[in-house]
C-alpha cells in the first residue's frame, strides 16, 4: 500500500550558488527500505554531519514503532497480540493511530491501517510469482476494516479482536517521520531543509536565492523519464503513488501492489498519483486513497483536505492529465529552471 519512489529532486542540478555563511549539505542513509535523503543549508561541516546524525537516529527510532518487517517493534507487537490482548501504546504510536483513524473516515474507507492480512498475502504473492486463490483472498479480507479495531482514547490502549489481524502503516508512516524530521530541524534554527522518505517528501523553507525546492515528477509507467514540466515548492510536501516498481500479472491484466480494501485486489487503473498537501502523512494517505477512488471523488477528498491532486495516465501512448485546478500553480516550466 506505500506510494512508490516516482519523484526526483532536482535542487541538486538547478539552483543558484550560496553565499560563504550557507553551505548546502546533502546525506543520504538507508531507512524503512529504502534511501532516505536529508537536504539542508547550514553553516558548517561539523554542526551539519552532527544534526544529521541526529535526525538518523530519530528515523530508526520511529522505525522501531511502526515498522512490521521488525519483528521487535510496537507494530509487530500489537499484531502479535490480536486477538489475546489488548497494548498500551507509545505517544508516537497513539498520534499515528488517530491520524490513521481520521485518514480511513476522510477517504471513504479507502485508506486502513488494518489491511495487514492483504498487503501480506500479495506481497509473498509478488515474492512467489503465484497469484492468490480467491479463498484466500477472501479469508484475508475478512480480517481487515478498521472499524474492527478497539482504541481507548483515555487509556491509550489498541486492540485487534480476531487473531490473524495486522496493521500496516504502508502509506503513512514515511511521511509522517519525514513530517517529524522537518518539525525537529526547525525545532534546531535548521529552516531550509527537504526529507525525502523514499519519495515521501516533506520541505520547510526555499533554499537561499530560489523560490523553491525543484521536484520532478515521473511519466506514468517509467522509472527514470520526467514531466516536461517541474514542481517548485516549500513549507510543503509531496507524495506520490504508482505500480511502476510492484505488481503482478494475470491473463494480461496488471495488479498494483495499492490494494483496494474493500475488494482485496491490486488496483488495475494504471495511474501515476502525486499529491501535494499540507503534511506528510496526509501527503502519504492521499497517494494511496486517490489511486484508488473513482477520478471525481478522488479530486473531492483532496480538496477537502486542503491538498492539490496530479493524475497522470498513458492512453495510446498519450500522457492523459487528470489534476485539482489547485495544482497547476506549483509547476515551473523547465527553461525557467535553467535560467
């Protein structure tokens, strides 16, 4: 259910010189599976490498909650504990819950955390080249609604009633620990930064002498090609969604690793989503719930979340646009870029 890597950053390659007092680091670690890449301007090599370090080890903290490849970790735990007992969750864990929970009310049941037993079905599904039997798929989903799920808000406390149930934070989580990145490097005078989670990007200021952070967005079914046209943005983030990277195919038809809870298969619309909203979990949330909801309905729910919508789709070789009128003030014509 995560939205996959089909931005590019392109601040590297198209922006001015900074001065002697503003220097631009770039570090890069591995993180949740992928590149997690931290941008910023600082004033030195030592105070940089020492906040970056920092925000590391902030990063493999909150993987250590919500990250269910981590057999040790608070998610892991919980799906252990379903239908047994119910856990006292960290702060961490409560915030993320509650953004899940309003995340599955505001897109129509279209986001949930509680499709574990799915994503895990089609993702040794994908692993095993063998596609699931319609039984299983149907015992599977059985398991997932979150509507199901027990939260004491006084307490703090989460329950998952039946035994087999899991969360699955695909689709949220790396936004929310980019979004929690940037809040901590503003909480550290640090204000011109990006934290790009995979894809999952979240900016505070423009760098010195731009009015922007420059991110290329990729044409449907490509890995490596970009829109002719880039996004500028700050004090902002962005998200994408498509089935460039996971799928899997049967009598022709190409199943995204996105799963429609509500049916228990991949989506098989073929679109390349970016979404464009206030924070980074509602960014995340938003790719996978768009990709998913019909057109008109999925330019609705971002709307209503004050987030601006991108759908691109290939038709006979053709790029189809498909967006929020809200989203076309973010583009910046290529030749500006270089200027």
């Amino acid at each position: 259910m995560k939205p996959l890597v089909c931005i590019i950053i392109l601040f590297e390659f198209f922006t001015l010189p900074l001065s002697a007092q503003n220097l631009k680091f770039n570090f890069t670690e591995t993180k949740m599976g992928s590149p997690f890449n931290l941008i910023f301007v600082a004033s030195d090599s030592i105070k940089a490498k020492v906040i970056a370090q920092d925000c590391f080890n902030l990063i493999d903290s909150l993987s250590q909650i919500f990250s269910d490849y981590d057999t040790s970790s608070e998610v892991s735990k919980i799906n252990a504990n379903a239908g047994l007992s119910l856990h006292k969750m960290t702060p961490a864990m409560f915030n993320l819950v509650l953004l899940s929970q309003e995340a599955y009310r505001k897109s129509h049941g279209t986001y949930d955390i509680s499709i574990g037993p799915l994503s895990l079905l089609w993702r040794m599904a994908r692993k095993k080249k063998a596609f699931p039997t319609e039984s299983a798929v149907n015992a599977a989903r059985k398991l997932v609604g979150f509507n199901q799920i027990q939260i004491n808000k006084l307490s703090k406390t989460i329950y998952l009633p039946k035994k087999g149930m899991r969360l699955d934070f695909g689709g949220i989580a790396k936004g929310y620990i980019a979004q929690w990145v940037i809040d901590e490097l503003k909480n550290r005078g640090v204000t011109e930064a990006l934290a790009d989670a995979g894809g999952d990007i979240v900016m505070s200021n423009a760098p010195p002498n731009s009015k922007g952070w420059i991110v290329g967005v990729n044409i449907p079914e490509t890995t490596e090609d970009l829109l002719s046209k880039k996004l500028q943005l700050s004090n902002i983030s962005v998200a994408t969604s498509g089935d460039v990277y996971q799928f899997i195919i049967k009598n022709g038809v190409k199943y995204s690793h996105i799963i429609n809870p509500k049916t228990g298969y991949g989506v098989t619309s073929l679109r390349n989503v970016t979404v464009i909203a206030p924070t980074g979990s509602t960014a995340d949330w938003l790719a996978t719930a768009c990709s998913i909801l019909p057109m008109a309905l999925a330019k609705e729910v971002a709307e209503e979340n004050h987030a601006h919508l991108l759908i691109t789709t290939l038709q006979k070789g053709k790029i189809k646009y498909y967006n929020t009128a809200s989203f076309n003030k973010y583009w910046t014509p290529f030749n500006i870029i270089n200027q």
